[in-house]
C-alpha cells in the first residue's frame, strides 16, 4: 500500500495468518472452494497492489477517523437523522454507498470483528477466509477477507475489520461488494485509514 502522507517515514506491514476456525460469522460454515483465481477473495493476508495515494481523503463525522473513500463508493450516507446508539452500544459514523457495494465504518467499545447472520435457508457458506494483523502508520489493523456464496444468491466479496481508536473506543468495519475488483478497492481503504488527535467521543 502507498499513502502519500506516510512515505516520509514508512512503517512495514506485520502480516500474520490467522486459522479460519476464527471465523466470526455465524451459522457461516468455512469451505475450500475452487473457482477460478479471478474470481476468489482478495487475500487479506498479502499487500495490497492498489496505489490509494491519489484517493479523495474523507475525514469520518465523529471519531477522528481519515479513510481514502474507494472510487467505487459513489455516495456518502446522511448521518445527520442516525441515532446516536447503534447496536447496543456502538456509534455508527460513516456510510459509503455504490450500486452493489456498501461500507460501514462504527465505533465500539468492543475490539472485534462485526458479526453477521446469515438464514440457515439460504446455505451460506464462508470462502477463502484469510486474516492479517498489520501494522500501519503505528495503529495495528486487524483485518478478515472472504468470499461469500449465498443459495439462489450472487456471491458477495466481505472485507471485515477493527482496530483501537483510544483506550476504551474501538473502530469496526463491515464492507462488501460484488466482485474482487471491488473487494481489493474496500481492502485498500481499510489500509488507508489514520487516527485523527482529538480529545475524544462521548459514548
């Protein structure tokens, strides 16, 4: 990955692989799959080939979160009507949309991974998972990339993510789209994101 405002001092990616028996989706079943390489999960566990230096640079409406927005992702949501509790707990932030494509940025209290059910009837099961713990310009990055076949379904493309914000507050990422192409472009924003000094966010 290249981010133009950390080549003066680049840090090195610390890639590591984590067994699929993590996997954090529930009822998905883990499974080989072989289809062809054009058409598998971006592994997470490899770096990126995206250059997003030259990506629009977006600064999240609360929690001092930088991401460089995919060129894929075409509108931003309106938070101005989101309520301030999200899922318990959680605050929800940003939401970049495309056609067949979304991503979820929140923070949380908790340092973990979304999770995400999917109906028994539609046979959901979980492809080529990998997950790399990086670290980038300082922050460790913790990130799961798969591939999800859905009966009656087209496959979707999941990037999923967290990472510590503050002492107490954590950022979680859940995205997706319709093809690899644009799994890569997702993966490379999660890569893309900085922390912001602030004094802090109210839960």
């Amino acid at each position: 990955m290249i981010d133009s405002d950390a080549q003066d001092n680049p840090k090195p990616l610390k890639f590591t692989t984590i067994s699929t028996s993590q996997a954090f989706m529930s009822p998905v079943a883990s499974s080989p799959d072989n289809c062809p390489p054009g058409d598998c999960a971006v592994p997470a566990n490899l770096p990126s080939t995206l250059d997003s230096s030259a990506w629009l640079k977006e600064t999240a409406r609360l929690g001092g979160i930088k991401l460089r927005r995919a060129p894929i992702l075409i509108s931003r949501g309106d938070s101005s009507g989101w309520p301030r509790a999200y899922s318990g707990r959680d605050i929800l932030l940003e939401r970049w949309y495309a056609p067949k494509a979304f991503f979820t940025l929140w923070l949380s209290p908790d340092g973990r991974y979304p999770t995400s059910g999917y109906p028994l009837s539609a046979r959901p099961v979980m492809c080529e998972w990998t997950e790399s713990v990086e670290v980038i310009r300082g922050t460790e990055i913790h990130v799961a990339s798969f591939r999800l076949i859905q009966a009656d379904a087209p496959p979707e493309y999941h990037i999923h993510a967290y990472w510590q914000v503050r002492d107490d507050m954590w950022a979680r990422v859940a995205a997706y789209g319709d093809s690899r192409r644009v799994q890569e472009q997702l993966l490379a924003m999660v890569r893309s994101a900085e922390a912001v000094p602030q004094s802090g966010v109210a839960v």
